[in-house]
C-alpha cells in the first residue's frame, strides 16, 4: 500500500512539472491581421488562467513601420491608463487583456507588443512573464480594375507590338494578373511585365496572341477583381493552304474524275482578314489565270490529259500569299486502277499510303486503266493488265504525268 502511494505520487509529480514547463497561460489566436482602412480590428487575446486566483500587469505598445514605439496602455487587473493621444482611438477590453482599434488608418500598420506578467496568489513572489508580438497591415479594397490596349486597332503580325496596361482608381498593394482566353499569361521571350505586373508589352505580335484578355487586380482584403474583356485582334497568313474536293479519286496531288464529270474544287487557307483566291492552270511553261474565288469548276472530255492547276492565296494587309498545285487526270469510265511497275506485286496489297510517309517509295511508272463493267475493282496485277488491248493508247499520256520517275520503263511500256 506504501509502494502504491508512492507510485502516485511520483505520477502526479511529473504531471505537475510538464504542466508548469508546457502550459500558455496567454493565446493570440491570429498573429498577423490585414485590416480595412476605416473598419475597426480586435487584437483578441485568450486568458488559460483564473483571473481571480492571480494578480496582472503588462501593456500593449505599437512599433510603427518607421521604427518608433509608443506605449498605448499600461494596465492591472483593476485599472487600464491609455495614452492621451490615442483615447478616442483605441479600448482595451478588460479582463482578457484584448486591444480594439477603431477606425483604422494607415498610421496604424506596424507591429502590437503584448508585456504581461502575471502573479498566482499561491506563489507569491514568483511572477511569469508572456510576451506576444501582433503584425498589422492596413488596405484599401480594389476597385474594379481598367484595362486598355495600344495601339486600339487590329495589328498585323510580325510587324507590330501591343502594350496592354491596367490600373485601378482605389487599392493599395495591388497584386496584377493577366488573362488571355481566362489562361494566366506569363512572361516569355516575347511578354514582358512591368515591376508591378501593370503592363503587359507583347513584341512582337504574332498570330497565337489573338484573343480576349483580362486583367485581374487583388490585395490582401481583396479577392481578384476583373477587368473587361478587350479582343486583340491580329492580321496573319495564309497557313496552310489546301485544295480539296470531295469527287473523283486523289493520289497525293493528282486528281483522276470520269469523263465528262463537273467537278468542283476549293482552295482554304488560315489567314486574318480571308484571302483572296486566283486560280491559274499551268500548260508548257505558260499560265493562265482561269477565275478568280474560293472555288473552282472543271469540266473535261479529253482522256488520259493531264492538266495542271495552282491556286494562289494572297493576304491584301499582311502582303503575305501562299501556292498550291495539283495535276488533274481524265479516265475513261469511273474505275481507276494502278500498278507499279517497279515494285513486287506483294507490296500492292499494303494499305493506302498518304503519300507522306517517304516520297522514296512514291516513285514509280503508274498505269491508269478503266475496265468496263469492274466498277468495284480496286487495283489489279501486272498479269491483268497486261492482257488489256486498250492499256498501250495510255503508256505514252500516264508517264508524262509522272514524269518525275528516273526509272527506266519496263519493256511492256516500250513497246
């Protein structure tokens, strides 16, 4: 029973040295405050003792951001003095040792010190000792930012620069954000942000700027705030030019139609204003400028011709144009069958190629060859063909179109 006694008394012991080494008689919830200008701030302040089993006396001082430190009120458990000068400014509520400002204003940013020193009735003659430091910033909210673009009008790409700038009548400590199409823009080779983020320089202007662009304005008692939404608008191309249809049969660049058939053509490119279109065809060294548009029509009886065309894109504010070519091929019926000569008859059966993959293995001596009747035929063998009457009236017009083969023709074609 000793033993026992012992035991917990050598417990209770240690628990009373961790509380006294541990405890926090005094708690500031919130260390740093950002205030409104104008609107009143609480210095909050939690008390982990029993105000009646101890006696108090500390003070609450201010350390301006210019350095000076002024005693703002010396206190007991029952009496508060505040400094003349701050009466009307300031009330300590009592008995929690918290400090309210009223009204704030720039003057009073800065840091607040908290000296307490607090005596327990049951330990006179020992006096504990809290400090805490409170750091205080005072704002302006935001107002709605406002944003401009120089120059005001569309630019053309690569030979103009554009100069965003946002700004705000009300705020302090602002913060700035761009937006293009509501993605941040950070800087780059080609962005530059002013110290404060205000101004946004893009130099010079190319054809991935275009877009709607906001500015975002915050500070420490302001979420963002949004500006307007200003378009840049920028001139560019022609990219990409194209020419497509959607009848006859396309090999790389040679279009096969039937006999007879309207066939239609369109030449695209991306460009900022639209381009304007020339058709030329092209015939011994000589063109001639067909129509001018987006579109072309062809309409052809003579077999086996070939026929070459361009279309010309031009782009009348940037002064920039662009050229496409193609060769177009009038077969007798629908079906267009092909052989290659010059490659074993296994490779035929591969899938279509796009013509992209290697321009090495596009090279060739290529037959055109209509079957009536065989509208679903595909492609045929070299045995095929061969036994064709009517393939020779093709030979000399088919290898003048792919005339670019150094091959020499097999001894079938020369015959």
């Amino acid at each position: 029973m000793e033993a026992t006694g012992r035991t917990a008394l050598y417990v209770c012991s240690v628990l009373f040295i961790f509380t006294e080494v541990s405890s926090e008689f005094i708690h500031i919830p919130t260390l740093v405050h950002h205030g409104i200008e104008g609107k009143s701030l609480l210095l909050s302040v939690e008390t982990h003792f029993l105000m009646d089993e101890a006696e108090i006396q500390g003070t609450w001082s201010h350390t301006k951001l210019s350095g000076t430190r002024t005693t703002l009120v010396t206190f007991t458990k029952q009496a508060a003095i505040t400094d003349m000068m701050y009466r009307n400014h300031l009330l300590f509520r009592e008995p929690n040792v918290s400090l309210l400002i009223r009204k704030l204003n720039q003057e009073d940013e800065g840091d607040y010190h908290l000296s307490l020193n607090i005596e327990f009735h049951n330990k006179t003659g020992l006096v504990i000792k809290e400090e805490r430091t409170v750091h205080v910033t005072v704002d302006v909210p935001v107002s709605i930012p406002m944003i401009q673009k120089s120059p005001s009008y569309a630019v053309v790409e690569d030979k103009a620069n554009v100069t965003w700038t946002c700004s705000v009548e009300r705020g302090t400590r602002v913060v700035f954000q761009w937006l293009r199409n509501n993605v941040a823009v950070g800087a780059s080779n080609r962005y530059h942000f002013s110290q404060d983020n205000s101004t946004l320089l893009i130099s010079p202007v190319r054809k991935e700027d275009k877009g709607t662009y906001r500015c975002v304005a915050s500070n420490p008692v302001s979420q963002g705030r949004n500006s307007r939404p200003v378009e840049l608008n920028v001139y560019y191309g022609p990219y990409n030019l194209e020419v497509n249809s959607v009848q006859g049969l396309r090999t790389g660049e040679v279009f096969t139609i039937n006999p007879g058939e309207l066939v239609f053509f369109e030449c695209q490119a991306d460009s900022n204003p639209p381009n304007s279109y020339v058709w030329i065809s092209k015939s011994r060294n000589a063109t001639q400028i067909i129509t001018e548009g987006p579109r072309l029509e062809v309409r052809s009886y003579r077999l086996a011709q070939a026929e070459e065309y361009l279309c010309r894109a031009f782009n009348n504010v940037t002064q920039k144009q662009d050229e496409a070519q193609f060769t177009l091929v009038v077969a007798s019926l629908g079906t267009v069958l092909m052989s290659i000569y010059n490659r074993p008859f296994l490779e035929q059966k591969r899938p279509h190629r796009s013509g992209h993959e290697d321009a090495t293995e596009d090279f060739g001596i290529y037959e055109f060859v209509s079957i009536p009747g065989k509208m679903e035929s595909a492609q045929a063998s070299c045995r095929s063909l061969a036994r064709l009457e009517s393939i020779q009236d093709m030979h000399t017009t088919i290898y003048d179109v792919i005339r670019h083969v150094s091959e020499t023709p097999s001894h079938s074609l020369l015959e």
